[in-house]
C-alpha cells in the first residue's frame, strides 16, 4: 500500500490540475485562443499535461490572450527548473536534487547583505528572526554534527580552521611518544622518528641519488675555493673554458644548495654527508641503492669526529638506526632470530660509549654485518606488481616513503613566503623526479601527492593560487594518462586507514587523497557563510576541488567508492 501512495498522490495532482484548466479554458476569462493549427473546436483537442499553468494565469491578468504554442514552451522551460513558492520573498523553492546528497543547510545565519529594498519588503526583511526557531535549528544542527553550533556566530577572524583530515597513513613503528600527564593527555616523542628526522632524511636520500646518478654536488665551500682560485689566477686558460662548459653540474649544487637551506639542513651537516656519499659512490659497492644501504654506509664512514658537537651526532646516528628499525626490524619477511639480531645490533649502535669509544672501524663494520646480510636478503626480493624499476621496499616501506617524498615537495614553498613558490620550483621538481626509483614514485602518484601537497599549503596560508595549481594536479590524476593496469593496482596496494560511517575503511593512496580533500571541502561548503564570506570568490574555487576530487558513498555491497562530478 506505501508503494503505491507516490503513483496516487501523482494521479490525484494531475486530475486536479487538469480540472483547472478546463475550468479556466471554459470560462470567460480567455478572450483570444491562439495555435500553430488554427481555431480549437474542442477542449479535448488540448493536451492538458503539457500547458503551463502559470503561463495562462498570467495570460489571462494581462488581456486574456493565450498562445498554446507559448504555453507548451514553457511547460518544458518550466519543467528543468525547481518548482518555485510563490512566497512574499519569492525564495522558496523544491530541490530537483537527491536531498539525501545535498547535505545539510547552513549552521548559521548568512551576514547581513546592504542593499536598497521596496517599502513593501523593508518592513518584512528588518523583522529580526524568531529566537524559538533559530534555538530549533540550532539544536536540529546539533544532532548532525557535535562540531558546530548554530546559534552562536563567531567573527571569522577568530575562528581555527578546521584540521586537514589525514590520509590514513600506518603509523610508523618508531614514532613513540610517552604520556607525560593522564589528566591533560599531552605527549613527547622520547625516540624514533620525529618530523625534523623525516625531512633531513629527505634531503640525503635526494642527495644520494644525486651522486649515485653521476651528478656532481660540491659544496659551498668547495665552490668558495674553486672561484678564489680563478680570481688569483687572472687567465682564462683551457681548463678554465672547460669548467665553463660544465655549467650544468654547477648548476645542481647551486639548486641542492637552495634545497639545503629551504629543508633547514646545516652546512656543516650538509658538508659531510656530501663527502660521504661521494666516496661511497666512487666506490661502487651497489648495483642500486635503497634506504638501507644509505644508512648503512653512512653509519660505516661517519664519525663523531666529522660534527660540530656532540649532540648533532647522536641525533643523527639515533636517526639512521631508526630509519634500519623502520624499514628492517619490523618487516614481515623476517625470522625471529634475524629481527633478535637487528635489535642487538642497533642497541649496540646507539649505545654512545660503546659505538664511539670502544670499538674499533673493524668491529663497527661486524656490527653492521648481520643488519646489512638481512637488508641484501630483502632487497632481493622481487616486486609484486612487475612494474620497471619496483623492489620490494616499494611496497613494503610506501608509510615511510611517502612521507618523505611529501617533505620533499615542500620545498617548493618559500620559506619566507609560504604562499609562494621559490623561483627554482620547477628544476627542484625535476631533481625529485631521480628520488623515485628509491622511494617507489610513479608519475600519477606524483600528481596525487603534490596535488595533496598544494592542497594543505593553501589550507595553511589561504593563498587562493595554491588551491588552483592543486586542482590542475588532481585533474592530471584523473585523466589516467599516465598509469596502467599495474600501477593502478600498485598504487590501490599502498593501503590508507580511516574512519566512515562510524567503522574502519581501507582505501587506496589515490583514493585517501581524494577523500581527506573531500571531506575538507564538504566541511567548509556545510558551513558557507563562515568560511567564504570575506572571501566569496574561494567558494567557486572550493566548489570545482570538490567536483574534482569527488564524494565518497557506499556501494550497494557496502565497499567504498568514489564518486566524481565534472569540473
């Protein structure tokens, strides 16, 4: 019986309008029947379904003259527009649209609006709004979202933006924090990985490839004394025209220098990883390099000896063997001896007096020994996907990987200016691009992940630019030129944890992207009349992200899917 209420009540309104018509069709109110085939001989002639009402209403308080070709037109005009209220503001109206995907109104009033109204409407629009019913919204706008409440409207200078939704990331195994207080619930990283450690080892995983891709990266000071003996030599000699020709080169250590100083990397620090890299890459101990074997060789040729201070050293060595615990200790693919053996020899190493006072550069290296036989036994691993260039840190790493390949997009922001590039921001992109062999980086993950990068500077600085050069990223995403069958199922391998409908969801990296953008921008539309109403021309830019990026719904089986509009 429910089923069939929606077909009555359809029955019943076109029976009612219907009886309308005729009525005004058969009175005297219409003076003059105009039709593309002449004179109507009968009412039953008339298709009654497909006549405005409005329009003849209208015909009839101007004349009486009706055009039924006219009536036609603009039943069909009529039809692909909300149906008005004929309310005393006339701003009143039904959705055509899924209510259900709509969302919900407006948590607070929309800002008073300065504008020159009739003597019959100022009387109506200076009417202050009932208490009763704003107290009812407030509260009916409570129960969706504990977040916000609509009866109080703060200045928006004084309101925090909402936090970006994470991307689910797994947490890394090194990031321990320590509950200092049970009461106000504040932590403090006692050891492992902190965000400093990520972004300094960005940079030497960015110099590494650098220089084990033949590039030369001298530093500062070398330059320095590279020009000073130009200077007290006076003579353009030969030698001096083919340093000139090799402009290229010095033009890598200039854009690594400005890397250096946007990352905040020390010179000092900077100075002797460059060194070591370099010796290691004369060497050519590795066919390919990965992580591990950065650290590796960097923990077996850096002293205490080749830092300012102390204290430096011990962080930096405390950082390596964390990047070995990360990546090795809890892979997967271990026995239980081997990870006992890794976590023996990595507490030997941050044993300050044992590493660095003790023992000898022979008995570092047999300490090394057991962590560098299990990292040569993981990286012959082959890859899932088949993808060129894939090994198995590609997958098995992707929580650390990603985000140091996101510290490395940073650096395209000022550090000064935050809502602007640095001049070098396309080169700097381009020596990102020798990071991807070892941190796993397709072109469309790249999209994505700088996209992503974009998106939370914007957020961070309102800078409206940002905004639109993210959008023009994600679009590249969704043109799929750029990734095949393999890649794409790479890249839904990469699993991002987060919550949706009150349960955990498992998505894709492209995916979690998507979502946490979308979630942002559906926050900020919910609530409009704050967040766009000193800056109304963001809105459409919000509005064309969340077209791009989509909106996550549930599937009939209950899988999560995302679903896009066009831009």
């Amino acid at each position: 019986m429910m089923e069939e209420q929606p077909y009555l009540l359809l029955q019943r309104y076109r029976r009612d309008r219907r009886n309308l018509l005729e009525f005004l069709f058969s009175s005297s109110l219409i003076k003059e029947l105009r039709t593309p085939a002449g004179h109507v001989t009968s009412l039953r002639d008339l298709d009654f379904d497909n006549l405005s009402v409005d329009y003849i209403l209208h015909s009839i308080k101007s004349g009486g003259v009706v055009d039924i070709s006219e009536a036609t037109k603009k039943y069909f005009d009529e039809s692909s527009y909300p149906v008005m209220i004929q309310s005393q503001l006339g701003d009143s109206y039904f959705l055509l649209s899924d209510p259900d995907m709509s969302g919900s109104p407006p948590r607070r009033a929309p800002p008073p609006i300065d504008v020159n109204r009739t003597a019959d409407n100022a009387s109506y629009s200076s009417r202050q709004p009932d208490p009763l019913i704003v107290e009812n919204i407030g509260a009916s706008m409570d129960n969706f979202s504990p977040k916000y409440n609509a009866t109080t409207c703060t200045p928006l200078s004084q309101v925090e933006d909402v936090n970006i939704p994470p991307l689910g990331l797994p947490c890394l195994n090194t990031a321990c924090f320590h509950l200092l207080s049970p009461l106000i619930h504040t932590f403090r990283i006692l050891e492992g990985l902190s965000d400093d450690d990520l972004q300094e080892s960005a940079y030497e995983i960015l110099l590494s490839s650098l220089v084990f891709s033949g590039i030369e990266v001298h530093t500062v000071e070398d330059r320095r004394k590279e020009k000073s003996s130009k200077f007290l030599s006076g003579l353009k000699t030969k030698r001096e025209k083919i340093n000139q020709q090799s402009q290229g080169r010095g033009r890598h250590s200039e854009l690594v220098d400005t890397i250096r100083i946007q990352m905040q990397i020390s010179e000092a620090m900077d100075a002797c990883i460059r060194q070591r890299l370099t010796q290691l890459a004369g060497r050519r101990i590795w066919e390919s390099i990965d992580i591990p074997k950065i650290s590796l060789g960097l923990l077996n040729s850096v002293f205490k000896s080749d830092f300012l201070n102390e204290k430096s050293y011990i962080h930096w060595k405390s950082r390596q063997a964390s990047i070995l615990e990360e990546l090795l200790y809890f892979s997967a693919n271990l026995e239980a001896y081997e990870r006992e053996t890794i976590k023996s020899s990595l507490s030997k190493i941050r044993n300050s007096k044992e590493w660095d006072i003790t023992m000898s550069p022979s008995e570092r290296a047999e300490v090394l020994l057991p962590i560098t036989q299990v990292e040569l036994k993981l990286s012959s691993l082959s890859g899932k996907f088949s993808i060129q260039g894939e090994t198995y840190c590609w997958t098995a790493g992707y929580h650390l990987n990603i985000r140091l390949y996101e510290k490395l997009l940073f650096g395209v922001f000022d550090v000064l200016d935050e809502g602007q590039f640095i001049e070098e921001s396309n080169e700097l992109l381009m020596l990102n691009k020798l990071t991807w062999c070892i941190l796993g980086i397709t072109q469309k993950m790249h999209n994505a992940l700088y996209g992503w990068v974009l998106f939370q500077q914007y957020v961070g600085t309102n800078e409206a630019m940002l905004l639109e050069h993210a959008l023009h990223e994600l679009q590249k995403v969704l043109s799929g030129d750029h990734a095949d069958q393999k890649e794409e199922q790479y890249m839904d391998s990469l699993a991002c944890s987060r919550q949706y409908n009150g349960s955990e969801i498992k998505l894709g990296l492209v995916q979690a992207v998507f979502f946490s953008i979308s979630s942002w921008c559906d926050d900020k539309l919910q609530d409009y009349h704050l967040h766009f109403s000193r800056e109304p021309t963001n809105f459409s830019r919000v509005m064309n992200l969340m077209s791009a990026v989509g909106i996550l719904t549930s599937g009939d089986s209950g899988d999560i899917k995302v679903r896009f509009a066009a831009v």
